[in-house]
C-alpha cells in the first residue's frame, strides 16, 4: 500500500526502525509523536513544513543510531536507516531504487494526491494512475478537503500528475 507524501517527507523501512533504532518501533513512535505521520506497516511517512526540519530529525535519527554503536556504520551514511527525503512536487530528493513515486488522481476526480511505495525486486514502474481513498496510508485524521494536496500546490505549479518517469 503507499504511503501519502505532502510538503517534504521522509520515507523510512519498518524492518529497519525495527532492527536499528534503539527501542526499536516503540520508542520510535514515542519519538515521532509530535510530527505528522503514516504507515503501511512496510514504510513510515513522516511530514514536515520545510526541508531544513526534514534533514534535522534525520541527522537526529541517525545520531540516536550512531551513539548507540549499532551495526558499526558511517556516521553521514543516508542509506543506514533508509531514511529518504521526498518533496510531494518532485518525489525523491535523493535517488533510491527501491522505493517508487507518483503523482495520482484521486478517486475520479482532478485532484491530486503524491504517493510512494515499496518497490517490488522487479518492479521498474506503474502505469496506474488513479487511487481511490483508503487505497493508501495517510496521518491518522487526514482528509483530502483542507490538505496541502487539496490546496491546489500541485496543479498551482503545472505538475502534470501522468508525466513519464515519476
């Protein structure tokens, strides 16, 4: 299932906040509380207003992992915690090939929603171009009518929700 992506996002593993974060998905969560987010159960989502927040809570998360010793890895290495930085107009800021990224319609209308996803080992793309509600994970509460989304963000810059490659 996707996960939303609206402003900047970062995009992290389940099995990793697992496996590396210590305190594992628990203490994950109760470090999260404040910020807006969502899950699929394979991926977290979680949303901040500008980019600069974005890379301080993953530097953050990446000090927590690197103070606690776990797996002996580089301090600046991004690909530790999988922990990948989107803008919801261009997708991945960085490349990543494992997760895939989209501009869809929602439902049957003109509106506009950004999702990622977990790519599947042969999976290059999708050509699905529409998403109904409820066939993505989104923050606890979230409704289109009133979003970022809905605000018109991506139609205001010309995003063309079916453009080739995204």
């Amino acid at each position: 299932m996707p996960v939303l992506i609206e402003r900047y996002a970062l995009v992290i593993t389940c099995r990793n906040i697992r496996d590396l974060y210590p305190g594992g998905w628990e203490r994950f969560q109760f470090d999260i509380s404040a910020h807006r987010w969502c899950s699929d159960g394979h991926l977290v989502c979680l949303s901040f207003t500008d980019p600069g927040q974005m890379f301080a809570f993953r530097d953050d998360c990446e000090d927590t992992v690197s103070h606690a010793g776990l797996r002996g890895a580089p301090r600046r290495d991004p690909c530790r915690l999988e922990m990948h930085p989107f803008d919801h107009l261009r997708g991945p800021i960085l490349p990543c090939r494992f997760l895939g990224f989209r501009v869809l319609r929602l439902d049957a209308s003109p509106a506009l929603v950004s999702v990622a996803w977990l790519k599947s080992p042969r999976q290059r793309t999708t050509h699905v171009t529409r998403i109904a509600r409820g066939e993505f994970a989104a923050p606890q509460g979230w409704q289109f009518e009133g979003s970022v989304s809905e605000a018109g963000q991506l139609i205001r810059r010309g995003w063309n929700a079916l453009a080739p490659g995204h």
